[in-house]
C-alpha cells in the first residue's frame, strides 16, 4: 500500500487538472479509497442515489405533466410495491454475494496500490472510453447468448424481464450470477486496460448513471442518448423497446453493435401526451 509519508506535499505545482482531487483523497480518505470495499459502495451509493429522483416522478405519475408526457408506457407504472421488490432483491444480493465475495478478495489480493500522480483529462476520457467500450461488447455477447437459450434465460436473465415496462429500481434487479458477473468485468477490465482508479471510480460512477438511465422508462430530451450525436447511445427508447421485444436492442450502453448485427429495433413513435 501506498506509505502516506512518501506522498508529495498537496502545495506542490502539477499540470495535471485532477492532482488537486486526487491529493486531498490520498491525504483524508487513504484507508477508504483504498478499501476493498469502495468501489461495491461507490457503486451500489451510485445506484441508489441517481434512482431516487426517477422513482419520486413515478409515484408522482400524471401529477408532473412536464415529465410524464416523455412516459414511453404510460399505461405500466410501477407501483410502490414493485419498487421495494427491486430494490430489496438487489440488497439481498450484494448482503448475501457481494460482500461475501470482496471478503474472500480480501484474502486473496492485497490492498490496491495508490499512485502518486492523478490522471490527465486525456487519460480520463480514453481509459473510460475503453473500459465502456469493453463493458459493452462483453454485455452484449452474453445478453444475446442468454436470450437465445431457453434454459440460461430461465434461469439467469428472466427476472430482469419481470417487468415489460423498466423503472429506475429494476436496474439492478439481477440473479446472482449475472450480478457476479458484470460485477467481475466492472472490476477487471480496468485493470486489463492499466487504468488509474481515479477513472475507474469516475467510470463506475458513470456507467451507474448510464445503466439507471437506461430503465427510467422516459424518453426525456435531455438524456445523454439525444446528447450523444448520431444515435451512438441507446439509452431509455432502446431498453425500453428490449423489455418490449427481448430480441432487440442487446448492448448496455452503446449502438453499434446492434446496427452491426441487425438486432436494433428503434422505439415504436407514439404521440407525445400534452397537458
């Protein structure tokens, strides 16, 4: 682990954007960050903080017509219920796996090492670029491998299909082995790609909001896949209409691959509800 007496002074001059961030982590929050169980809080913090906003528009339902008109089922709201199911699933799962899985790390690898320099903006956005590129690719590969066979999809991917119409909380709403193992690719392709874990963590932060993003049922204006130029991102209408028609729209985050193999089916256009 990294000795906090060999650590620069946090005064020193640095052409790196993030050093300053990156110090006072290193500096106050050392045995956190460097915890085997940061990025499991990080993550699971993420989840639960950017799904609440998407569930308060739920229950307030046609309440809030600004935002309701963008509901892409409008006749499928999830109920109070349905939400604690979810949620209550995805607890269960990290008390009773994913703990007890970075327990067992824990005694297999040591304490990640913490550099002393943070990462440029540059390296930032190509490693993340990587890491989701990657993500994408393997996600998508084992989504339409579990499609395909009756029986994997049974018994792995079938409660994620639970609800045709996706609200925030569902995102997580896994078995334990699809759980385990996008929680492994989450962990290990970083450190395939020998990426910082400033980007890793930011990456994680991302990829959370990308995944919760993609469930919030709403075609909002504002989401990241009508950002996103030239339809890169599929967003909330394509894993929508995946929940709609499970044999379209495979990736995660990305487009490409389901233009590359035939498998996207845009969301069918329905009139905007006006109020």
């Amino acid at each position: 682990m990294l000795n906090i007496s060999e650590l620069p002074l946090p005064s020193r001059a640095s052409d790196r954007l993030l050093q300053p961030f990156w110090e006072y982590l290193l500096f106050h929050h050392l045995p956190l960050i460097s915890s085997h169980f940061f990025p499991v809080i990080l993550a699971f913090s993420s989840y639960i903080f950017f799904s609440i906003p998407f569930a308060v528009l739920d229950l307030l339902g046609e309440r809030v017509p600004l935002f309701y008109q963008y509901k892409i089922q409008p006749d499928r709201k999830p109920t109070l219920v349905m939400m604690a199911k979810s949620f209550l699933i995805a607890m269960y799962n990290h008390i009773f796996f994913v703990i007890p899985s970075v327990i067992i790390t824990m005694f297999i690898l040591p304490a990640p090492m913490m550099p002393q320099d943070a990462p440029t903006l540059y390296e930032v956005f190509i490693d993340g670029l990587a890491i989701l590129l990657l993500f994408d690719t393997q996600y998508y590969i084992w989504h339409i491998i579990h499609h395909k066979n009756s029986q994997l999809y049974r018994w792995i991917h079938a409660i994620h299909h639970e609800y045709m119409a996706p609200f925030s909380w569902s995102t997580e709403m896994l078995s334990i082995p699809e759980l385990l193992t996008v929680g492994l690719w989450s962990n290990q392709d970083p450190i395939i790609l020998k990426c910082h874990p400033l980007t890793t963590w930011l990456v994680t932060v991302f990829s959370i909001w990308l995944s919760v993003e993609d469930h919030i049922g709403y075609d909002l204006p504002w989401t990241l896949n009508h950002l996103v130029p030239f339809g890169l991102l599929g967003g909330a209408p394509a894993h929508d209409m995946h929940h709609q028609t499970p044999s379209s729209n495979f990736a995660p985050f990305f487009s490409h691959w389901d233009r590359i193999f035939g498998t996207a089916v845009p969301l069918k256009k329905k009139k905007t509800i006006r109020y």
